[in-house]
C-alpha cells in the first residue's frame, strides 16, 4: 500500500467534497457497477470512513462534473 503526497490527498479529498454536494439517489450504485466495487466500499470511501481510493473518487467527479 501506498500513501498520497498532500497535494495529491486534496485533490482526492475536494473531488470527495464535490461529490458530496452533488449527488443523487443512486449514484453510489452507479459507481459500484463502473469501478467494480461494492457499494458499501464506495460509500465508506466517499463518506471519509475509508482512505481516498484515487479510482473511486476520479469516477465519482466525472458523475457528477455536469451538474
């Protein structure tokens, strides 16, 4: 396992922050079903519960980029 330089763990962490402010009811799920991880994970990272997962949360900020 590696750890994140700080510039890299606030980008990781404003994409968090983005996500949350945007999102909508199923789009856990939707970011399970395109990285291939259980929901449960996706929410446990996105709610700060779990260490940024750069694959998740670059998924997450493409979901919601538009809105």
């Amino acid at each position: 396992m590696f750890t994140l330089s700080s510039s890299r763990l606030n980008r990781e962490q404003n994409k968090i922050i983005t996500f949350q402010t945007k999102r909508r009811m199923g789009d856990y799920t939707k970011i399970a079903e395109q990285t291939s991880y259980t929901v449960g994970h996706v929410h446990n990272v996105l709610r700060g519960r779990r260490s940024p997962n750069t694959i998740i949360t670059a998924s997450a900020a493409r979901l919601v980029a538009n809105r």
